[in-house]
C-alpha cells in the first residue's frame, strides 16, 4: 500500500521488522534493497487503514521475507506490562521514530526486533525486492552511507548491544493479530 497522506505535513505509519538470525557463528541481520530508495532497509512497510501495527508487521515480513509468523520470536524488555484486561495487548517496538520522507512527508514508523533461527518456510511475494541478505555486525558497520541509513545502523548496533543481551525472546504467539 501506498501512501495514505499525501499533503504536506502529513504522517503516514510505517512498521519495521528488524530480523537477527542466531543459528550463524555469530548474528546476521536481514537486509533487502528497497525498490525506491535503493538503499538496504529492514523488511517493513505501510500500516493500512484496517490494520493494527502488530497485524502490519505479520504481514510485510511474510510478503517481502517469506517468514511465517511461527518461525520467528520477538525481542521484549523483560520489564514491560504483561496483561491487561478487555483489551488487546501488543508488543513493544524497538523504537518508534519519525522520518522526513521527501522534504513535507513524513513516516512514523514502529520498530520491532525478531530473532530467527533458520531459512524462511516460505517464499517472498512476487515483486518484492530481489536482492536481500544476511550482514555479520562486522559486515554491517562496513557499509557505507550510499548503501544504508546511518539511523538502520544505530538501530540494529543496539538490538547487538542492549536487546539481544538484556531483553527474552518471547513467543509472537502471547500477542494477538
């Protein structure tokens, strides 16, 4: 889905999967080359209008990484609201930024860590990014500005440094889509 709001000022949501696998020697993030931008990104996209953030993110990683939902894990801070009563419970992002898309356009966008510990089951939609990948942190930090954001860097360095360390890996089935 495109763009929802499309006059100045305007914020579209966005949600990002940033995907570690744990079963190499040592961590490998999930990197495609978005189509537009030509740059490497998490798998991620548009939030659309009948859909929760949560529901959002099932969505895009099986369509851009071919990941089902039972073959993933996400990173949660160990203290963090557990239950709540008559109302859905979601998991916590990474992080929840706003990006200036285009000079008037922006795209707040919701972050959340997943580990992995094998290939995809499944495969990527048809017209989804082709080329994809998987980056040691050492590989990751080579990268230089023309191939990657330096704000995707920050964000994976602390899932290296704080959430793969000092958050649980949860099961996504405790939250509901």
């Amino acid at each position: 889905m495109g763009h929802i709001h499309n006059e100045p000022g305007q914020h579209d949501y966005t949600v990002g999967a940033y995907i570690i696998r744990v079963d190499y020697p040592e961590p490998k993030v999930l990197l495609h080359r978005h189509k537009k931008m030509k740059k490497l990104f998490p798998i991620g996209g548009h939030i659309e209008l009948t859909e929760t953030p949560w529901q959002a993110i099932h969505r895009e990683i099986k369509e851009e990484s071919g990941y089902q939902a039972d073959q993933l894990k996400i990173l949660q801070p160990k203290i963090r609201i557990k239950e709540l009563s008559d109302t859905v419970l979601h998991p916590l992002p990474v992080v929840v930024s706003d990006q200036d898309v285009n000079g008037s356009h922006f795209h707040t966008d919701l972050g959340y860590a997943f580990v992995a510990y094998s290939d995809p089951k499944g495969r990527k939609d048809v017209g989804e990014s082709e080329e994809m990948g998987w980056f040691s942190r050492s590989e990751l930090n080579k990268l230089n500005n023309e191939d990657i954001f330096q704000n995707t860097l920050r964000i994976y360095n602390f899932i290296f440094d704080e959430c793969l360390t000092n958050w649980e890996t949860v099961s996504i089935d405790e939250f509901k889509t």
